[in-house]
C-alpha cells in the first residue's frame, strides 16, 4: 500500500513524523514513481509549512489531490495542508487589507489571521476517516500558526469534527475553545490544525490503517518503505535544493564534523540587543550551515513562539518536540531543567537555542525566569549576542553591543561572540568594532551584510516564503560567518537554578 506526503517548496515533510505512514513523496508534478499520484495511492497527507504561502500548490498536484478525494480516498491536510484544502485563506496579517491565496475548495472553511502556538487537547466531535468511533475522546498536540481563524461557511462539506483548547491568542492570554478540524460530507477528506495529531494518538493511525484495509504485511512494508522515506527526505536541505547533507566525518582539520555525539551537546542560544535584530534569520543559517555539514542540530526557541524555529527546522528536517519551546513564566512548553533532560538524549551534535526579543526584555517580571538572559545564566550557556544595523545605524549597533555584554558579563553570563547585522558599509564596520578591541574575552567580531528578501514573506509575522527565506539565510551565513569559531563558542550547560529578582535588582542597582 501507499501512502503519499506532499514534498514542495514551503512544506515541511518532517515537522513531524505523521505516524510513521507516509511511504511514497509527491512532489510538484503530482506523480508517484513517474505515475500519476490517484493511481496508485491509497491516501495523502499534506503538511503544514508555508504551501498557501509559497504558492507551490501546482495545476498538476491540485488535480491528482482533487482526484484522490473523488475516488474515496483520504486525504489529510495538516495546518498549511489544511488552508490548502480550504476556500481561501487570508495572508495579509500585517497589511491594511486582506491578501487571499485561493484553496483547492475542498473543505468549505476560510482562514484569516489568528496566532497560536500551545500544546493542545482537542475533543473529537464527529466522525471522519480519521475519528472513526472516537466521538466524545480528547487527542493532543500542538498549534503553530499565523492564520489560524477558521470560518465556516455553513455547508456539508465543512462538517467540524476537532476543537482545540488554547490558552494565547494573538500573544495575550485568551483562554478559549476553537475550532481546530472540519470534514467533508464523504468523511473521506480531513483538514486540522493540530500538528503531531497522528503521532501523540495512536488511534488516529490505527483508523487510517483500517480505513484502507492494511492487514498485517501491508503494515510491516509501509514501516519499512517509511524508514527509507524519511532518509530520503533528511539527506537533504529543503525542498528540491539539490542541496545534500554531508556524511559527517572525524577529522581533526574540521572541528565542525570532527565533532561526536555523548550525552549532553554544546548548546549556544543566539541573542540580540533588541526586536527585530535577525535572530530568526541567523539561527535559521547557522542551523542549515551545520546540518549541511553533517551535524544534527537541535534548534530551541526561548519562550512560545515557536513559528520562529520553523525556518530551521525546513532545512535541518528535525521534528518540533516538547524540548523546542523553553519555558518563561507561564509562557512554554517545557521548564528548562527538562529541557536539558531531554535534549541530551536525542544525540544532538549541537543545539541552537534562539532568545526572545532583547535578552533582558522580561528580566524584572516578578516571575522567574522571564527573560533569555535569565535562561541563559541559569544554565551557563554562552551567548552570540547579535545586532541589527538597520534602525539606528552601525555605530548604534556597536554601542547596543557593547552594553549589552558589558551588563551581562556583569550577570556572569559569557558573550564570547557578537555579529553586526544588516552592515550596509563594511568600512563603518570596521571603524565602529574598534570600540571592541580591547575587550578581554571576546573570540569573534562578526559581520552579515543587508540582505534582500521580497517586501512581504520576509519573517514568520508575515506571509514567510520558507525556501527564500532559508536560502538566503543559509547563503548568508556560510558566506560571512566562520562556522568552526561558532561551534567552538558553544558549551555543554550545566544547570545551576535562577537568580531571585530581588538577587538581579541588586546586581543591576535598581531600585
């Protein structure tokens, strides 16, 4: 049996694991092994990414997907999968009047912008090829969306069947029920919101399996054609790159690939002197460079927002686990003492941790820890503090960072690296990284040039293209930056515990 996963630009094939079912990619062409994709397959799941987005939905892929949901097939749409199934889907969250991307139409739902980023359980509503005899159970897994708000439109081709509980709605606390999956009248198309459905709920697999009649051998090939599926799918960066991943090797003239896994990783967390420095377009280059060099890179989120990772995660093809998102305050998924648990049994060559807006924003809430900074001294993780050059110009930059690390070497937090964004003058540069040159403790004096990016799609706020973005990112990154002087910044953490506020207040002199 087959069972296909849509593999085009801006889609994420291995955000996820999809139950260990998909066994055959489909790609732009529609085709399956040089035939036609409703031929041969039994179903399709469609991931979520930025498919809407990336316009990357072809006439040849919509038809064989329209066929499949004719024939009686299933058809599983999963966040961006889902909007792709739907009407319309509006991507103008930052724009003064709607940007609609058109659907396949085969779910009579809209979205328009709605964030949400939680770890959920649903409640199963109605049945479908997916909720078989499960109405009235709960599942559970996780939002990662920009354009979350699902409007119905009354029809039978929009029958819900999946309602979220959510704790955050547009970045405020908003406790309240959603609606998170809807099904055709057939019951054979499914679209949902709610990543890692099949692999937190092994019912939902099992309904699949029986819903295309798999009996015990068909079971057995589609785990084995699975495991060469997805080791097709990490071998290489992004989508249709040609990009390879090198086979990581031990030498000792590359201290990058000499590298081996043992336990606990070097971990470094990529901070910055405020919103809007780069961070996500930085650790989404640093992230591809080192995978492309072999590495399995683990790449953390400070905070909730995790839609800021996904660009990493589309290149490195690493899953978003529990450890992704470090928990702030009441913010997260997993305390940062888990955290380290758990990524030191996933084999990590290293992990990239990205901070949250500046490293002190949060640092005087009464609660602890609320801040990248605090995250970072609770563990001794050094940090490669980043500025942006756009806003204030380079000489702001080279100011910001230097009080920055001068604060937080007072903290006893480590910055043995800084990088000037967005440099529009190189010789500015060098003038300005002069106020540097007597810094004791500061290995590397980074620069990464203004880039250009389209107008819109250029951040995870927006209608992010992922393969432009990436692209660029890792470009950039490879070209400007030295990636063994980075790896060599990171450090094993150690968890100490966090500083009181009263302790910071005092450290700081604040009142």
């Amino acid at each position: 049996m087959k069972i296909g996963l849509v593999n085009v630009k801006g889609a994420v094939p291995a955000f996820e694991d999809f139950g260990n079912l998909p066994t055959h990619v489909v790609n732009h062409n529609g085709l399956v092994q040089g035939r036609k994709a409703h031929e041969v397959l039994d179903g399709i799941i469609i991931p979520g990414g930025s498919i809407v987005e990336s316009e990357s939905m072809t006439l040849e892929l919509a038809s064989e997907i329209n066929a499949l949901a004719l024939n009686g097939n299933f058809v599983l749409g999963i966040c961006s999968g889902f909007q792709a199934l739907a009407l319309k889907t509006d991507i103008g969250r930052k724009s003064p009047c709607p940007i609609e991307k058109e659907g396949l139409g085969l779910l009579d739902v809209s979205f328009s912008p709605m964030i949400s980023n939680d770890q959920v359980e649903a409640r199963i509503t109605s049945e479908s090829f997916l909720t078989k005899g499960l109405v009235g159970k709960t599942i559970n897994g996780f939002h990662c969306h920009t354009y979350g708000h699902l409007i119905e439109n009354g029809s039978d081709n929009a029958n819900p069947i999946l309602y979220s509980k959510i704790k955050r709605v547009n970045y405020a606390d908003d406790n309240r029920e959603v609606l998170a999956g809807v099904t055709n009248a057939e019951g054979n198309v499914v679209g949902t919101m709610i990543h890692g459905c099949l692999d937190n709920n092994p019912l939902l697999v099992e309904n699949i399996l029986k819903f295309i009649g798999a009996d015990e051998e068909d079971r057995r090939q589609i785990a084995e054609a699975n495991k060469m599926l997805v080791e097709k799918i990490k071998g290489q960066l992004g989508i249709e790159t040609n990009i390879l991943v090198e086979k990581k090797e031990n030498t000792d003239s590359n201290q990058c690939i000499g590298y081996i896994s043992a336990g606990m990783p070097p971990v470094i967390m990529v901070g910055s002197t405020g919103s809007d420095s780069g961070k996500t377009f930085l650790v989404t280059g640093l992230a591809g460079a080192f995978r492309r060099k072999g590495l399995k890179v683990g790449v953390l989120k400070v905070g909730p927002d995790v839609r800021d990772i996904v660009p990493a995660l589309y290149l490195t093809k690493e899953k978003m686990e529990s450890h992704s998102s470090i928990k702030i305050g009441h913010l997260g998924w997993m305390c940062l003492e888990d955290v380290l648990k758990s990524i030191s049994s996933f084999n990590y060559d290293l992990v990239i941790i990205e901070g949250v807006m500046s490293v002190f924003t949060g640092l005087l809430n009464e609660k602890v820890p609320y801040s990248a900074a605090e995250i970072a001294l609770a563990a001794d993780i050094p940090l490669l503090l980043v500025s942006g050059c756009s806003k204030g110009g380079i000489e702001t930059a080279a100011l910001d960072l230097a009080s920055h690390r001068e604060m937080l070497k007072k903290m006893g937090i480590e910055v043995p690296g800084i990088v000037f964004n967005r440099v529009y003058d190189s010789k500015i540069f060098q003038k300005a990284s002069h106020i540097f040159k007597n810094d004791n403790g500061l290995e590397m004096i980074g620069e990464v040039p203004k880039v250009k990016l389209s107008k819109r799609g250029g951040t995870p706020e927006v209608e992010i293209k992922l393969e432009e973005f990436c692209l660029m990112a890792l470009k950039t990154v490879e070209e400007n930056l030295d990636l063994d002087k980075i790896f060599s910044l990171a450090k094993k953490p150690d968890f100490k515990g966090y500083k009181s506020i009263k302790e910071i207040e005092v450290a700081f002199n604040f009142p």
